[in-house]
C-alpha cells in the first residue's frame, strides 16, 4: 500500500530534509577533518581473560605506557586507546575486532596468538583498517597478499631458523652437546606451525642431535604427566619444548616430579620460561633453562627510556618480549599517523608500507616491512634463566651474564 502524502505534508517533509542535509552539510567535514588530523583512535585487541590472560595483560602494559614514552622521544600525538579482550578464543577475537572498526578504530594492535591475530587479519583487510601485528608467528598471516596487514614479529620459520643457529651456538659456547632430543609442542595454530617449520627444516642445519620423539599436546591441559612420562622414556639428553605459559609451568613441575633431569632444556622460541608468572610460580626450578627469541637490545638507549618508564609504572611487574613488541607496534602506528597526517585507512597503510625505524626496543636491523607486510629484519638471542630473571647470554655483542651449562639437576639447587 502506497502512502499518499498531502501538498503541506510534502512541504515540511521536503523542508525538515533539507535543514538535515544543511546541518549535515555543515558538520560533517568538520568532524572528518578533526578526526584524521588530531586523533589517533588505536584498538587494542589482546587476551585479557582466559588461558591466554597473562600474555595478553603483559601485551597491554606495553601499549599503555608507550604514549608517554613516545611524548618523552618527541613523537608527538594524541592518541586515544580503545581496548578488547579477546579472551582467549577465535571467534571473540573477530567479532571485537568488528567492534573496534565499527566504533571507530583507526589502526588495530594484537593479537599476540596467532589464530586469533589471523581472525583479526581478516576483519582488518575486508574494512580498510590497518591492522599492526605485535606478536603472533604463524607464517600464513603475511602469506595471503594483505594490503592492510603489517607483522613486526618473526615468521615461525623466522624463529626456528635462528633458533637451530642459536642452538649449536650453544653448545659450542658451553661445550655441552646433546646427541639426542625430544620436541613437545602446544597444539594450538602457534604450536603446529613451529613444529612444522622444525620438521621441514632441521634436516638442513647439521645438528649434532637427533629428534627421536615429538610429542605433541593440548594447550589447555591440566596434566601433562603422560606426556612428560612418554618423553622421558625416550631417555633423550635435551627437551626442545614449544610452550604458552600455563603449560610451561605444567611442563617443568612434571619433569621435578618425575625427575627427569636432561642436560638441557633449550626451546627454539616460544614463550613461557621468561614470563613473570613462570618464575613467581617455579622459584628455583625456572633457573637455567633457555629460550632463543626475539628480545629486546638491552644496551640501546631508546630500551633504557621504555625500561625506567616501565619499571616506575609497573613495579612487580617484568618487562620482556611482549612489552617490548607491543611497544614498537605502538610506535609504527604513531610514526605513521605522524608522516600521514590522516587517520584515513589507505593513508595509513601506505605511510606503515613506509616505515623505517632505525632507532627501536627489539635486537636487529631496520624496524621496515617487505612486500608482504613482514619485518623479515628481527633476530633472536639466547636467554637463559639466572636467578629467576631473563638474561641476554648470546650473542656476545649484547649479552647480558655468562652461559651456565649443564643444568644442575632438581635436587641439586639450593
């Protein structure tokens, strides 16, 4: 049914639209060019609850205290910090991320897992919005020809590489060489493509051991005494472990409790032994196992700067790898904003595509993305646990304390 509208009705409609469109009219480029000149609105999408709550939180600190820090270097901007939780699931992760799009976002920062960070990718790409990824290794992200996807993270193929390298550097530096190792791996997106990248390519390294056993494992779980019973069958003289941190914690009480005491426990990156929680839950027994990651340059100066903010900021708090990411994410995004000078998607993305950062937090090369998206120029070191802290041993030119191996067995620690 048609509704018929008379001459007058038609006259106040006709006038009501018009003094709207004036108003519109009027306004509206007014507020688009506030908003693209002045304010940066940066959605920050972590696991805040859930399994995954401590990484995330750890991710978080990073972006909150990087505005003032930024301020402090002299880049200048104002900034608006709109947070998610993903709490640790896939499906919550996209649907935040919709959220922050659609309540004005202007960059997305996460997710720190990598199937989340991947749902988030999407979400990203199909609504123009760039999207800056702090930590998350699966190759796949940067592998489907994203314009709007940028990862300041190594790939995991990335980590695996230099954490072979890191490995026999290891042995050599100590004089410890195991002959034999088992790997164990979380099963989630993260876990899968490391041990993916493992399988493919250690036979091209020339390692000095052999993986006799991979053992892989639920994330989630509340018991890995099967697990770690089956690898300490294998009698293998180094566990290559793969972890998040609740199972870290799992992993390590299991091997005291069933003491099982190779001569090294070395994971070719991944986190769980140098988070906070690790140490404050484990004590001695999170001493003298290693990591080779990613890590922050602890003689730059720019480190030193986000290091004393932190630490007033944060006083139980440790600062590590996630800080230090996110942090750089953080700063990507406001270098950007400032050489852009719009908070316009494409803009933004071309002025990330730009980036060259040469004075940053995490070890390597120039902060810059190739074609893809992808900072290929980030290098892992070797941390190991000395005193319940993570400390920089190798390579030599940023090293923090010496090497000490073999690892003392459980009984043995004071």
């Amino acid at each position: 049914m048609t509704k018929k509208f008379t001459r007058r009705q038609f006259g106040q409609t006709t006038a009501s639209a018009v003094a709207a469109g004036a108003l519109i009219a009027g306004t509206a480029p007014f507020n688009i060019g506030r908003a693209q000149g002045r304010v940066l609105k940066i959605g920050s999408i972590h696991p805040r609850s859930g399994f995954q709550a401590q990484l995330g939180l750890a991710c978080q600190r990073g972006v909150d205290i990087a505005p003032r820090v930024l301020k402090a270097l002299g880049m200048n901007a104002e900034v608006e910090i709109m947070n998610a939780d993903t709490e640790s699931n896939v499906d919550i992760a996209r649907s935040r991320a919709e959220k922050l799009v659609n309540d004005g976002a202007n960059v997305l920062i996460g997710a720190f897992d990598s199937g989340q960070s991947a749902a988030i990718a999407q979400v990203a790409e199909q609504k123009g919005v760039p999207y800056i990824i702090n930590v998350a290794a699966a190759p796949q992200i940067t592998e489907q020809g994203y314009k709007f996807v940028f990862r300041n993270f190594p790939t995991a193929p990335m980590l695996v590489g230099d954490g072979l390298n890191l490995m026999k550097n290891v042995f050599d530096k100590s004089g410890v060489t195991p002959k034999t190792a088992v790997f164990m791996h979380a099963n989630d997106t993260f876990g899968q493509s490391m041990a993916g990248a493992i399988k493919a390519m250690a036979p091209r390294f020339n390692l000095p051991f052999q993986i006799v056993e991979t053992i892989s494992y639920d994330p989630q779980a509340k018991d890995l005494s099967v697990e770690i019973a089956k690898a300490k069958a294998t009698g293998a003289e180094m566990v290559m472990p793969v972890t998040r941190l609740n199972d870290a914690i799992l992993l390590i009480r299991e091997m005291v409790k069933q003491r099982w005491e190779p001569k090294v426990i070395m994971s070719p990156g991944a986190p769980g032994f140098y988070e906070g929680q690790f140490y404050r839950t484990l004590g001695k027994y999170s001493d003298y196992l290693l990591t080779n990651v990613p890590w922050y340059n602890p003689r730059a100066a720019i480190t030193q700067k986000l290091l004393d903010e932190f630490s007033k900021t944060y006083k139980n708090e440790l600062f590590e790898l996630n800080v230090g990411f996110s942090f750089e994410a953080m700063m990507v995004a406001v270098d950007a904003f400032n050489r852009a000078k719009s908070t316009n998607g494409r803009e933004l993305a071309d002025a990330i595509r730009a980036t060259k950062i040469t004075d940053h937090v995490m070890a390597g090369g120039t902060l810059e993305f190739d074609a893809k998206g992808q900072n290929v120029n980030i290098k892992s070191v070797t941390l190991q646990n000395i005193g319940q802290k993570p400390k920089v041993v190798l390579p030599l030119d940023v090293s923090e304390d010496n090497l000490l191996l073999p690892m003392p067995g459980w009984t043995k620690r004071g």
